[in-house]
C-alpha cells in the first residue's frame, strides 16, 4: 500500500507537473490583482488620509456654546442644535464633527454654511447656482464624520446646523475640528470587491484562455469553470440577501441579535408586519383543516355594501377604529390569501408542522434564487452544449452573468418577502422544467424527464401564474418529434406524450379543487377579492393603460445622477386619465440593459439560423420568449400594474431569447476572425453595462429596505464607495 508521501509525489508527477506553466500564470494574475487591488486602496481610495496628512488640525472645541456634561462631551438639543464659530482667518481644506460613538445610532442631516474669500455672507441656493448641499453624517460612521469643504481663501465664519425632522435629541458631540487629519482605512471589503472587479476584466478580457475553452470539445475544463462562476454567484446572493438583515426574519447571538431568544443557535422572528405574515397564517390554517385565515374580519368590512372600495374602507376604519387585513383576499366573510399555494406546502407548512414557528420568507426567497441559478445555468449549459457546436466556455460565462444578474432576481433579493416568493419559487420551477425537458428530448427513457420537467411547469400556477407562458415553449421543443414525425401516434410517442400533459392534469385538479373548496369556482383563483389600493372586482383590461406600461417597462431610460448610488427612480407621467396603479421603477429594460440590444436584429439572426439549420427548434424558442414577455409585461400592467418586481416576471425571457440570437451569431462567424473578435468586444461591454446597472439597483434607497431602517449603517456603504468625499 503506497505511503501518503507517495500518493502526495503521485499527484504532483500526474497533475501538477504536467500543468506548471498554467498553475504559475494563474498565480502569477491572482498575485498581481491582489496587488493592484492593495495598492489602489491603499493610495486611491485613501486619498484623503494622504491629502490631509500635512494639515494643522485646529481644534474647536473650545469655542463651542453647548451644555456640556460632566464627561467633557457637549449636547445638541432641540433648542440648541447650531454650531457657529467667528473670526477664523484661516483656510479651511475640512472639518471633522465627531459625534460619540458610544450613543444611539443615528444618520443626521447637516447644513453646513461659511463665509470666505468669494463670499462675505453666507450663502444658499438660488435660480442659477447650487448652494452648499446639506451632507449626511452617521453617528454610527466615523468616515462620515470628516467633510471636505470648498472654499476660497480663508475663512471667516463656520455655521453647523442639525436639520430634519426625524432627529433624536440630545445628540452627543465630543468636538469639533477644521483641518483633521483623516485616517487611514484599509476597507477589506471594498478591497475584496476590487479584487473581484479586476479579476473579472482579467478573465474576460479579449485574449483570455476560456475563449478557447470549449464547451463541446473541453467538457471537463469548461464545466469546472461554470461550476466555479456558480459557486461564486450563489455566495454573492446569500450575502446580499442577508445584508437586509431587517427583512430576513432569522436571529442568532451575532446577526439581528436583537430579536435573537438568548439561549437558540438559530430562532425566527416575524419581519415586516401583520400583512407580512400571510403565508405563515395560512399554514397555521391549514394545520387545522382550514382554508381560510383565523383572523375575523372586523363586522364594519362585512357589513359593507362594497367591501373592495378602498376609500370607504379606509373612512369605515377610522370611524369604528378596527382596523382590517390589506392585500389579502376577502370572500363571504373570511380572510383569504389569494398568493400561489405551492410555496405555502413547499416551505411554511412542513415548517410549521415541524417546529410550530413561521417560516422565515427571506429563506424561503434565497432557496428559490440558488435554485434559480443552478437551474438556469443548467439549461443554458444543456443548448450550448447540444444545440451549438462553437460555443466557448467565455462567450458561455459571458451571457450566463447578465441571465442570472439581470432577469430581476435581485431585486427580489432585496425585498425577500412574501411578494417576491411566489415570483422566485416560478422562476426556479420553469428553468428546471425546460431543462429536464432538454433533458428528456435526448433520452433514450424520456418519460421520467418530462415527469419531472412538465411536473415543475405545471406548479408553476400555483407560485406565479404569469410565468405559466414558458410552458409554450413545449410547442417549438415538440412540435416536430411529436406532430411533424408522427411519433404521437405510435404507442410509445403516446406513452411519452402522456408523461409530458399528466402533470400539468394532476397539479390542474389540485388547484382548481382548492379554488371551488375557497371561493365555490375551480376557476376563481381570489385575486379579484384582494383588500388593495383598487376595486380588482372592477378593474377589467383597458388599452388606455397599455402605452404607459409599454414605456415603464421597456423604453423609459434610467435616471442618473452624481451620487452613488447614481441611478434615481424614474420619473412618471401619463394621458391615461384613470387609476394607474404605479411603484416606484427604475427604467426599462431595453433602455437599462444593453446586453438586450441584439434583440431589434432577430429577424436577420433567425435567418441565419434558418440557413444553417433546417430544424427550426431554437428559432420557435427565441420567438416564444419574445412573444410571451411582451404578452405577461402588458398582463401584468392590466392586471396589477407598474411595478419594479414585477420585471422578473418578463425580464428572463426577453434575457434568454438574447443569450440564443448571441449563440447562432458565434456560430455562423469563424473562429478567429475579426467579425467574430468585434462581436466579443462589443459583448463584453454591453455585459458590463447591464451588470453595473444591475449591481447599482440593489443599492439604491428604499423604503422598507436597510438603507431606510439602519440610515446610520447604509451611511457606511455610501463612504465605502464614495471615497473622495
């Protein structure tokens, strides 16, 4: 039996040596971006330590006019909340607020005002200039408590002001200083993400090595590397995810240890309020034989004539001061959900049967998105390698980043509650679908396949019935196997056949007896009884709400602006002289997401393809994604309306139509050739523009998300990136 130092010299003699060269280039790169990353933050994004370090740092502590405590620490109140000093005669490069941190934490806002060389006055905005603007500083950041300031010449007068509304005071200051020196702050984690960044450009640059990895020809190297980009997505979703931490529901001693019970490695908690809970209390329900939520509807809500009108509700509520249940369904006296139910026996009531607690959403949500991401990997994995002949690992990578990154899964990462569950559980549902579709089109035993593939399409009714449009894609996958050739009508085709539709019957007979158990219809699903901002029994479709909705979601451009995180909500305007039910959004798609802009050439693509091949699978394919996204975006409007999450609905299909025009594109150029170099040139960059964008709409402040309840730790984000300021 061979010693371990044998086994050790075995391996180094048959796998390393072989690939020497290869093993010190990569090492080589990864020490060489390790460095760049080290030295751009230690002298870039340190300038201001580098900046300031030859200033002669005044204190002004001294001149300060505030109740000052017995520990030598000054407080700002409610009356007495300015900092004024006089007669500096001296410039002024900054100045430093340190606030305790040891206080509660708080994001204040500061107006901060001084007279100088070019102003002998102080000075605001007006019609044709921009005043100082006010500046935000956490009590919680140290970095944010040093602030650059403009001037010119000396300065005469400093002014400090605490403004807002939503201040708790006292405020602790310790001091006051002009001209600080900043500190140095090597910030791992924006070293990580440059190291991150730079090796991206190093990977995909035009000449890397994975461009001549192929996805046929190299199976081993080229699933190692899909394997490897997965792996690193997944980890960056889970932390994103659980950077919200107010809306993960998940306690332990370190993380949300304020809602943590003291004595459990892990415990839940319920996050985002009594209407948050929906799918937990339908559980809980359901655990006792109901259908039907426990809570009694207030007697006002049943006695109403039209209990769907919003401004009577709302009227009827402050007279009687009972409140009522928002955005459930209500129906002959009870409470209902009218969300799809899968996610409700896949997650929240084995949970609950198993431990008597809620489950927490945001798990829920992060499940779904890894499968999401294994899955659609998967299948973009399974066309390129059986549908494509020329299809390098790099071009692979290329497209599967935006797939994943750009279809609106982050978003629903960032508001991991029960609204986007329903949205992530479809999503996952469909790519595994199709894929073990594709999967079972090359078998030689089909039937398990589309058992599992037409068992995963089909429940995605009960998760979000919009994304049921990616079932006809069955049409282009087996129109020819089974129509065209016939094969229906022998007694396997009919077997296979039967495989492909008896999911789809079974899942059907559920769903439609669960309908008529809640509302006395299989085909009234409840979402006309939702208690929401409209009447949903009187909405109808109108194709005055069609325009807006097509420019909101696909042609309105995004707004920008010179503050990270630099994309604002887009503005909203409409002629539609009736209720549009809107949230705020970002742009659409065809404007935000370069990487789409292939799509206008899909007539001229799908003729190559049809040149190439006389099959015509994979034009019904980018035909169908196309057709069904424009049909569930204006659905989506009709029926709910303008909202950000609701692109994830429509944002894949329109994706993976792209990614399939980008395929038969490098399959009809030759290796080599400058057509086929340019076309990676311009990829990478429309790749790079998509994913920033994207990567910036999770950063953007919301309402109800981190940056709106920790204002004081987004700050830190803000500094993080923001460097110069």
């Amino acid at each position: 039996m061979p010693t371990v130092r044998q086994n050790i010299a075995y391996l180094y003699a048959d796998h390393v040596r072989p690939r020497r060269k290869a093993i010190r280039r990569v090492a080589l790169a990864a020490l060489s971006i390790l460095a760049a990353a080290a030295l751009l933050e230690t002298f870039l994004f340190n300038v201001n330590f580098f900046r300031s370090a030859g200033y002669d740092t005044i204190d002004l502590s001294g001149k300060l006019e505030l109740q000052r405590a017995p520990d030598g620490t000054y407080q700002l109140t409610a009356v007495d909340h300015v900092i004024e000093f006089s007669d500096l005669g001296t410039e002024v490069h900054n100045v430093r607020v340190d606030f305790d941190s040891a206080q509660p934490a708080q994001l204040l806002t500061l107006k901060i005002q001084f007279t100088d060389d070019a102003h002998h006055t102080y000075f605001d905005s007006t019609e044709y200039t921009a005043g100082v603007p006010d500046v935000q500083v956490s009590t919680y950041s140290s970095q944010s408590e040093y602030l650059n300031l403009n001037t010119t010449g000396p300065v005469d007068n400093l002014r400090i002001e605490v403004v807002g509304d939503d201040v708790s005071y006292p405020i602790v200051l310790v001091g006051v200083e002009i001209n600080a020196r900043h500190p140095f702050d090597f910030n791992m984690v924006r070293f990580f993400a440059v190291a991150g960044m730079l090796a991206l450009v190093y990977v995909f640059r035009p000449r890397s090595a994975i461009y001549r990895i192929g996805i046929v020809q190299d199976p081993k190297k080229s699933k190692a590397g899909i394997v490897a980009a997965v792996a690193i997505e997944v980890c960056l979703a889970a932390s994103f995810l659980f950077m919200g931490s107010n809306l993960v529901g998940v306690a332990t001693q370190s993380y949300n240890y304020g809602s943590w019970d003291g004595h459990s490695l892990v415990n839940t908690f319920e996050v985002g309020g009594d209407n948050a809970q929906q799918y937990a209390e339908l559980a809980r329900a359901m655990a006792k034989g109901q259908l039907y939520l426990d809570e009694e509807p207030p007697q006002w809500l049943q006695d109403m004539d039209d209990p769907y009108d919003k401004g009577a509700r709302d009227e009827a509520q402050k007279e009687t001061g009972e409140p009522y249940l928002f955005d459930v369904a209500y129906h002959d006296g009870h409470y209902y959900v009218y969300f799809g139910v899968v996610p409700v026996l896949l997650f929240y009531l084995p949970f609950f049967l198993l431990t008597g607690a809620n489950f927490p959403t945001a798990i829920g949500v992060l499940i779904a998105a890894v499968t999401f991401v294994l899955g659609c990997s998967a299948l973009l994995d399974r066309f390129a390698r059986y549908h494509f002949k020329h299809v390098s690992l790099g071009l692979y990578l290329l497209l599967q980043i935006p797939l994943v990154a750009c279809c609106g899964i982050l978003y629903l990462l960032k508001f991991p509650t029960f609204y986007s569950l329903p949205i992530m559980c479809g999503l996952a549902f469909s790519v595994w679908g199709l894929y073990f579709w594709m999967r079972g089109r090359v078998s030689k035993g089909p039937e398990k396949w589309y058992l599992a593939g037409s068992l995963c399409m089909a429940l995605v009714v009960g998760c979000r019935p919009q994304l049921l449009a990616l079932s006809l894609l069955a049409f282009p996958l087996f129109w020819r196997l089974y129509i065209t050739e016939r094969r229906l009508f022998t007694p396997r085709g009919a077997r296979e056949f039967a495989c492909l539709v008896a999911p789809y019957v079974v899942v059907a007979v559920g769903l439609l007896g669960y309908n008529h158990a809640r509302f006395g219809s299989p085909f009234d699903f409840g979402a006309n009884y939702n208690l929401t901002v409209n009447d949903m029994t009187k909405r109808g479709m109108n194709v005055g709400r069609l325009a807006p909705a097509l420019f909101a979601y696909f042609l309105q451009p995004p707004c920008a602006s010179g503050v990270f995180p630099f994309i604002q909500p887009a503005p909203f305007d409409t002629t539609y002289l009736g209720q549009t039910i809107k949230e705020v959004t970002f742009g659409g798609i065809l404007a935000c997401l370069p990487v789409l802009w292939i799509l206008p050439f899909a007539p001229r693509i799908l003729r190559l393809r049809m040149k190439a091949r006389s099959t015509r699978t994979i034009m019904g394919v980018i035909v169908v994604l196309l057709v069904s996204g424009v049909a569930v975006a204006l659905l989506d409007a009709e029926m709910a309306g303008i909202l950000q999450r609701y692109y994830a609905d429509f944002g894949f299909m329109f994706l993976a139509a792209a990614v399939l025009l980008a395929f038969v594109v490098n399959e009809n150029l030759e290796a080599g050739s400058v057509a086929k170099d340019l076309l990676m040139k311009v990829l990478i960059v429309l790749v790079a523009a998509s994913v920033a964008y994207s990567a910036l709409l999770c950063f953007v402040p919301e309402t109800g998300w981190y940056s709106d309840i920790y204002p004081w730790a987004y700050q830190d984000v803000i500094e993080t990136a923001q460097f110069w300021t």
